[in-house]
C-alpha cells in the first residue's frame, strides 16, 4: 500500500513517495529468516529544469522491522545543457541507520549480520550526456566511492576483511561507464 505525489509547472517538479509492505522470504544467504516484517519507504525529491541548467535532489528512507537494514539516502546532481551535450556533477550518500541493532547481538549473529548489510557509502560523479541524435543517448560517467566506514560499503564484492588488518579489502572504489540509452 502506498502513495503518489508530484507537481510541476514544467520548470520545477516537486514529488513525494510513502510505501509501506510486509516482507517474507530469507537473506544473508537464507542465514535469515523473514517472516511478515513490516517495511517502509519515504521519499522527497525535487528538480528545476530552464532548459539549460539542470538541478535534481532526492532523499529516502527504508525502515524495516526485524535485523534487515534500515537504510538512509540521499543525492544532488546539477548540469548544464550545452546544445547536444550535458555535463553534470552527482554526490550521493547512503548508510544503514540501525547498525546498533545487529551489533546487540550474541558474536556469531552480530559478526556475519553485520558484514553482510550494514553499509555506509559516499559516491562522487562526474559525466556527459551526448544526445546523439533522437532518442538516443550516450553517457560517459566517472563515480568515486569512497567513505565506507567500517563496513563493505554495500559492495558485493567487498565482503571480504583481511584478517591481519580486520579491515574489509577495498574503502574506495573508482567506477567508468558508458551506458547507450535509446527510446523506441
């Protein structure tokens, strides 16, 4: 169940999001079960668009009953068209707010638990948007992550701790991309 909201006169767009589930099912490798937890989710964001400079925020929460993650996020990206061509700068943040709640936990729960969804994050992004020609696009994007804290930074691929610095391998990440967008 949940609800929709958004406004706009074109220039400015204001929106609004609340939704709220019960969740079942299994994580962390079915190490955990879930069974009829509560979750919500919470958002605001807005943008302005003149046609040439871009500015766009948004600001989320995900609470969950139970041990799963409750997460907070945020993001500012601000461009500026430049006839087929935007160049833009993003800075995003996302952290788990309820990382006292695993860590109450007896060792051989907290210590897996913990690894496995606490994250803290913060992203830093600078690229192009080329609109090649009608709806079609090429991005070039450059994102450094950095600022995990003591955690994976919510990166799979980042769960592993090096047992002679108890530190997890990897507290920044640098990530290239181009991504082809076309509209049909």
């Amino acid at each position: 169940m949940g609800v929709n909201a958004s406004w706009t006169d074109l220039t400015w767009t204001l929106r609004a999001v609340y939704g709220q589930t019960d969740l079942d099912g299994s994580a962390n490798s079915g190490a955990l079960v879930i069974d009829g937890e509560q979750a919500q989710f919470t958002g605001v964001g807005g943008s302005y668009d003149n046609g040439s400079f871009i500015a766009i925020t948004e600001w989320t929460t995900v609470e969950i009953d139970g041990l799963l993650a409750d997460t907070e996020s945020a993001y500012v990206t601000l461009g500026y068209r430049i006839k087929a061509f935007t160049p833009y700068v993003t800075m995003a943040y996302t952290k788990t707010t309820d990382d006292d709640v695993r860590a109450a936990l007896p060792p051989q729960l907290a210590i897996p638990l913990g690894l496995g969804l606490n994250q803290e994050r913060t992203a830093y992004s600078a690229g192009l948007r080329w609109d090649a020609i009608d709806n079609v696009a090429i991005k070039f994007d450059l994102t450094y992550a950095t600022d995990f804290g003591d955690t994976s930074g919510g990166l799979g691929g980042n769960a592993v701790v090096n047992p002679l610095t108890k530190q997890f391998m990897f507290d920044d990440t640098l990530v290239y991309t181009v991504k082809f967008d076309a509209v049909f």
